[in-house]
C-alpha cells in the first residue's frame, strides 16, 4: 500500500508539472509595442566603414547600391560628432558609397499584434535622422509601408528629403517624425532608406536611428 501511495504522489506531481509545462509553452509572444521594430536602426550592430571605399553593408538589411555603415568624422566630409545629428548618435551612420543611388529594405511581420491592429486603433511613430553634405543636393529619405496579407500596399508615409538649405549648409542629420494609425489591413511594415546623388562622386545622403514605434490603444 505505501508502494501504491508513493505511485500516486509522483504520478500527481508529473501531472503537475506537465500542467506548468503546457502553461510556459502557452505564454504570448513578446510584445511589438512600445519598443523600436526596426532592426540595426542605428548602424550599431558592425564595425563601419573608415574610408569612402569601403563598404559594410548593415546586418538587419536588404541593400542594393554601396548602401553602407561608416564611422562618424572619418576623413572626407562625413557627419561627425560635433555636427548636427542625434544626440545618442553611436558610433555610425548610413551613407551611400560611390553610386548614385543606394537603397535598404527591412520587413517586420506585424502577426503578433495582429488582433489589435485589426481594431484600428494602434497608432505608429515613424522617425529617423536624415541628411547630407554642405550644400549638395544628396539626400536621403525613409518610408514605412503597411502591406496586407496579399503584399497590397494599405498606407504608409515618407520622411525626408532633409534640404541643403534646412540643414544651413551644414553636414549632418535632421531629426524627422510622422505618426498615424496602423491600418486595420496590415499584416506587415516595409522600411526602406533611399539615397540619391545629385553631385560629385560619392553619394552623400545620409541616415542614422530609424525607428518604427507601435502604441496600444489605451
């Protein structure tokens, strides 16, 4: 008999213990919310470029181009520390390598948040830093586009181009933001940089900590 109680003791704690498994393996997906989406935003997460031949292309990113991660205040009329630019701006930036136009792409799946998209009430905060070189024409801009599970575009917006002019003719980043609801449709979020060259030889459109911020309807 105290064989049999022994028997059902260790049988009820498996039982137990299963129990606690199947509500770990249960537990939601960590939250999209609150927190930036965008991965490697800031061209943190590789050793950049320390000259203008160089390229590195980002971890994170689907690039065309010499689309690139360079040090800040390298030589050659790169942003740099003292310049207009993010306060925590890191030790890198984007820049465009020696083409005349660059690009980078990222996909986030939306799937998580899916149920409370479906509400129309998450709203999104789009932002970057963008920029260019003294008084030429390069530039840079950021998009986010919302895509339904059909890969149809069903919203989005555009950050950018920061102008010679709004920038004072000073080499360096602007910080740009939009935000908006997060259409009822979307299944997942586009974000793709775009540098353009307009004079000289290396493309001097510039970026650094893009971000894509979901918000809970309170």
């Amino acid at each position: 008999m105290t064989h049999s109680y022994r028997y059902i003791a260790i049988a009820a704690i498996g039982t137990v213990m299963l129990g606690t498994m199947l509500v770990v393996s249960a537990a939601p997906a960590t939250s999209q919310f609150g927190r930036n989406l965008v991965v490697n935003g800031g061209a943190e997460a590789n050793v950049g470029a320390s000259s203008d031949t160089q390229i590195v292309k980002p971890s994170g990113w689907s690039t065309t181009g010499q689309f690139t991660a360079v040090q800040y205040g390298i030589p050659g009329g790169f942003p740099d520390r003292n310049g207009p630019g993010p306060k925590h701006r890191g030790k890198n930036d984007f820049e465009g390598g020696n083409v005349a136009r660059s690009t980078a792409t990222q996909t986030i799946s939306l799937r998580p948040s899916l149920a409370a998209i479906k509400t129309g009430t998450v709203r999104y905060t789009f932002s970057a830093w963008l920029g260019g070189y003294a008084d030429q024409d390069d530039h840079a801009t950021a998009t986010v586009t919302f895509r339904n599970a059909s890969g149809a575009s069903v919203g989005g917006t555009t950050l950018g181009p920061v102008t010679p002019q709004q920038r004072q003719d000073a080499t360096g980043l602007l910080y740009r933001s939009r935000s908006g609801l997060v259409p009822k449709a979307a299944t997942q979020a586009i974000v793709a940089i775009v540098f353009t060259r307009y004079e000289g030889t290396y493309n001097d459109g510039s970026a650094d900590n893009i971000s894509l911020v979901l918000t809970a309807a309170k």
